[in-house]
C-alpha cells in the first residue's frame, strides 16, 4: 500500500484483497443490528477543507444473491484462510476493479443492465493526527450504501444522490485500514424514486469517497448570500460542531468587499449576522463570484460566492430585482457518447457548456440531485439552475417510510448547495398524478423546503392537465403550495395538436409565473423522415415540432421560460422500439454520439432572439 501525494491532497492506491468464506444464509440484519446509527449530518463546503481522497480503483464483489451478509463469513470482514484445509469461496482481488467515483454499468460488460448488490473493498494507510477528528464523507452511493470500516459497522444511507458522512475519529488505524461500503441499486416500492422511471438509474459509488479531517472545534457549515428581498444587505448563518462550539470567536471576510467582522458563536453553537454593501450582482451576463473566508482560532473554511436575489411576483420571476425570460433545457446526469454516469468537473463542463453553446441561461438538472460539481461550475459559467429530488411519477404517497426518505434526500440536497447563486429553484417531483395523499406529500416537502431556505423558489414539474377544444388547463391542488407553475407537456408527440398552433390557448387557474419543463419529440440522428410524420423518428418532423411549440408557447402571458426535454439522447430501459429506440430516449438535441439535430438549431435560434430583446437595442450580447 502505498501513500501518494498530488495536488495538496493525498490520495491511496488500493492494496490487495484477502479471501472470504460464505454460505448461502442470508442475513442483512446482521449489519443494522450492529451498526451504531444511520449516517450522520455531512459537513458542507467539502472543496475548501482538508481532504485525503479515496477514489481511484476499489476491487468489488458482485453479489446477485445477497451472500456477502452470511455470519460465518461476512464480507465486510476480509477473511482469510486460516490453514490449508480452510475453504474460502471468493476473493476480492486486483483484477476486478472499479474506478471511483463511477458507476459500476459503464465498467463492465457484465455490469451493463446488473441492478442489485455490489460490495466495494479499498485498503488505504492513514496517519492518524493526535488532536484532530476524522469524518469519512461519500458524495452519492446509488442507491442505498452500508459501510464497514476495519470490519466494523459504521451505519446505512439511503438516497442515491446526496452526500452522507460518518465520524471515524479513533476507529481508523496508524497504517493499514480496511474499507468495505455494500451499495444496492435494487429498485423498490417503497424507494425514491420507485420502481418505474424513464432513465438508466446507474448503480455505484458514483460520488468522491474522502477522508475530511478537522480541529476538535470545527465549522459545520456557513452560509451566506443576500437578505430575502434586498439587494444591499447581506446575511451569514454559522454552525459549529465540538466540545468548545459555545462561545467561539468566528471571523467572516470578504476581502473585495473590504469587510471583516467577529461573531460568538451561541450555547448551540450558531452565529448569525448581517451587513450592507454595494453588491456587484451575480447574473448569467455577469456571474461574478466573491472569495470569502471563515475562521476560528484552528481553522479557516473558504468558498466563493454570488450575490443575487431571485422572486416570484405576480406572473413575472425576478432576478435582481428585474424580470427574466428563464431560456433553458432539461438534462440528465449522463455522458451519452460513454454510457455512463456523469461524474466531475470534466463531464460537468461538457453537459453545461452544450447548454451555453445553445444559448441557455438556466438548466433543469432532472429528475434527482447531481454530482456537486455541476452547481459550482454553473456559479462560474452564469447558469441558472432548477435541482430536483426523484419523487418521479407513481411513487408510494401514503407510505411514511417513503416520505422520510424524500424529506431526507430533500434536506441534504439544499445543505450540500445553499451558497451557490445559480440555484434558484428546489423541486419536490415530476410528474406525480393528482390525489388527496400524493398532494400532502408534496406540500410537506414544499414546506421543508421553504423553512430551510426561504431565499428560493419553489417548484414541481405537473402533469400537461386538461387539454380539450384547444384549450389547456392547468389546476392542479398543488399550484397554491408552488413559487412557479410548471408544466411538462407533449403537445404534437404523445397528444396530437388540436387546431393550430396559434389556436391553442392556456388557461392556468393560479395566477403565477408558468414555466414549461418539459415539451418535444423523438428524432433519431440522421434520419430526415418527414415533416408531417410523427412516427418517421426524423429529424424534420422534431425541428417542426419545435417551431409549432414556440408559436403556441410564446402566446402565453404568464411564460417566464422554456426548458424542453432534453439536451441529449438518454438510455432508457423501456424505450423497446428497436428499429429506432433499442434502449435510448430519443427525444435529445444531441445524439448518443454528440451530433447535433436539426430542432438544436430552431431552439438556438429562438433564444438568440430571446437574449436580444433581453439586452436591449445597442447592446453586445456576450
């Protein structure tokens, strides 16, 4: 095993594996019986602290059966042969490995369609500093992960998407350590999201595994940002975790601005404070980021950060104080030329620069939290950005198991992406069919939302509605608990256009901005089938798609954006139609091999005009 630095941070190359022994009893109560808690409360700003990274390659198991639980012969245990006569019947080894972080789909052919249980095995070395406590932080396990630390238990998350940690103070050793982490991507009524969905759901430890270490007294998080509703005044909101968080002297500074104050923290911990400046506001034209720092007397936390405001009046979003016209496209988390899940800053610039390049100021990340790269490159490349969890359809409403778990996910996706200024929408679900039970579900989680952060908008993508004589009606219950009102909807794909284009009217029942999630139509690369031919899968008949649904869209007085589905073909599972489909979404502007369609050049065009009547007579549009 050896100790590698780079860059400031150190990182591990995996050792070898032992043998383990099995047999075929299946107990996973195993773990949770011994297991001390469910994962704790991560710390933010992860970027800015002190970090010993553990990705790179992890030898892996797969365990279709679920055997790796069996007492005699754990796998999180890494047993190895006592004698000659010892029978062990499987072996973690150097010549089966996974990259993290990364699924597991993309990296093996025996892996491509695999959804259940896989165990991840990493050896690494640590120098253990007196003085100093040590949390091991996983960005995203897909779905539900188990940790093992030197053949202990730590504890159990589920929520495939959002960060989770546990405190390792004292259980990691001087020199050699043993971590094994069981992820299980087995669909499940009862999960979030449930057992249908229109994506590959990649399994894996697909987020940055870290060893984080701090003072005895550290700094939990730190938020800052602009005061609800100001545009000069500024507040801070501090926590702090360790046996001397009372009373704590904490410094704030943001030196462009000239400013430096000290707060005491309280019996809890906390601090809070606010100041005025003349903001230079960040915006997609200017998305101008401050460095600020936070210190005690052990330790400093760093972050950039945007100042800006964003509301809802009447039928108009604001953005510093001014309306704004929301030119958007949905995407998921997926490199399509690669199959794989994205990962990093690298794959985060390649989706984020395809939505600049087609003239984007906002992105819909859908349909559940990304990799955290992907907001902190939007602060800097001026996106705006709707995050989502996966209450995706027909999930299980009326089961308070589920709803922990939403809530949960929930919570841990605005902690992780408070200070960043391209977030400006939370989403409680997509899709969800209107029902008594399913309608509390979402207002719970509409309300979380808002009590943890009331400096954003809130929103959901519903349902297309009512649609007859050429009249669309949006009244969904759920309408009164929303910021935004927004609609996906398939006007000319799966419903067929009643009358024309600019016939069709929208009725939406609340007076609120309306903001189209979701619109569009299959079109395989290369294919120009006709124009008037939904089911030819051309090109032609998607680009004249996309014409009618701006004719009609831009009739809307409440529309404060466009966001159509999607920026890129996407695998989909139960996409059968072979001849044109064979697994993928073609509903992309870009195809599974980066190639742009014809109906990318009808949205580009539409939000050039866009950014033009933005930017006025006379002004250069950057």
């Amino acid at each position: 095993m050896i100790e590698v630095r780079k860059h400031g941070q150190r990182t591990m190359e995996a050792g070898r594996g032992g043998m383990k022994r099995t047999t075929f009893i299946l107990i996973a109560a195993v773990f949770l019986a011994g297991a001390e808690s469910g994962a704790q409360s991560f710390m933010t700003d992860v970027p800015g602290r002190v970090v010993t990274s553990l990705n790179g390659k992890w030898q892996y198991l797969v365990d279709i059966r679920e055997a790796g639980y069996n007492t005699r012969a754990p796998f999180y245990k890494n047993l190895t042969p006592s004698s000659d006569g010892d029978l062990i019947e499987y072996k973690f080894t150097d010549q089966q490995t996974l990259d993290l972080p990364g699924d597991w789909n993309s990296q093996s052919e025996r892996l491509d369609l695999y959804e259940g249980l896989v165990w991840y095995k990493r050896d690494f070395t640590y120098a253990v500093h007196p003085g100093r406590r040590l949390f091991l932080y996983f960005g995203a396990a897909n779905s539900k992960a188990e940790v093992w630390l030197n053949g202990q238990p730590l504890g159990s998350h589920e929520g495939g998407f959002t960060p989770f940690q546990f405190e390792v103070t004292g259980k990691v050793q001087d020199g050699p350590n043993l971590l094994v982490v069981a992820v299980n991507d087995r669909r499940a009524a009862d999960a979030i999201p449930a057992l249908q969905y229109d994506w590959w759901n990649y399994g894996g430890l697909t987020g940055d595994v870290l060893l984080i270490e701090a003072p005895e007294t550290f700094i939990d998080q730190a938020r800052m940002g602009l005061v609800k509703g100001s545009l000069a005044e500024a507040e801070v909101s501090l926590e702090l975790d360790g046996p001397a968080k009372a009373g704590k002297i904490v410094t704030v500074m943001v030196p462009e601005l000239s400013f430096k104050r000290t707060v005491s923290t309280d019996a809890a911990g906390k601090a809070a404070l606010r100041f005025t400046g003349r903001f230079r506001l960040w915006s997609p034209s200017d998305p101008h980021l401050y460095d600020v720092a936070f210190s005690t007397d052990e330790e400093t936390l760093r972050d950039r950060v945007g100042f800006r405001s964003i509301e809802a009046k009447g039928e108009r979003i604001l953005l510093n104080g001014r309306p704004v016209f929301l030119r958007g496209i949905c995407m998921h988390e997926e490199v399509p030329q690669r199959r794989s899940r994205a990962n990093g800053e690298a794959d985060a610039r390649l989706l984020l620069g395809w939505a600049k390049e087609l003239g984007c100021n906002f992105v819909r990340l859908a349909h559940y939290p990304y990799h955290e790269s992907f907001p902190r490159l939007a602060d800097e490349m001026g996106l705006l950005v709707w995050e989502e969890i996966p209450v995706y359809q027909r999930i299980d409403f009326e089961n308070p198991k589920t709803l922990d778990v939403a809530r949960n996910m929930l919570g841990e996706l605005i902690r992780r992406d408070a200070n960043r200024a391209s977030v400006i929408i939370w989403s409680v679900g997509n899709e969800t069919p209107i029902a008594p039970a399913r309608t509390k579900f979402l207002m719970t989680l509409a309300e979380d939302a808002r009590r943890a952060d009331g400096t954003r908008l809130v929103s959901a993508a519903l349902y297309f509605g009512d649609y007859k004589d050429s009249v669309v009606t949006i009244d969904d219950p759920l309408s009164a608990a929303l910021d935004v009102v927004s609609v996906n909807e398939y006007i000319g794909w799966y419903y067929p256009w009643q009358g024309a284009p600019k016939d069709n009217r929208w009725k939406v029942v609340v007076a609120k901005p309306l903001l189209m999630t979701e619109f569009g139509g299959e079109a395989v690369y290369g294919n120009p089938g006709r124009a008037d031919a939904l089911n030819s899968w051309g090109e032609e008949y998607q680009a004249e798609l996309y014409r009618r649904q701006l004719e009609m869209l831009t009739r809307i007085p409440s529309l404060c954006g466009t966001a159509p589905w999607i920026l890129a073909d996407f695998r989909s599972p139960v996409r059968s139609q072979l001849t044109f489909q064979n697994g993928w979404n073609r509903k992309g502007l870009i195809s599974d091999r980066g190639q742009k369609k014809k109906a990318w050049g009808v949205m580009a065009e539409f939000y050039r005009q866009k950014a033009r009547e933005e930017a006025g007579p006379g002004k250069v549009l950057k």
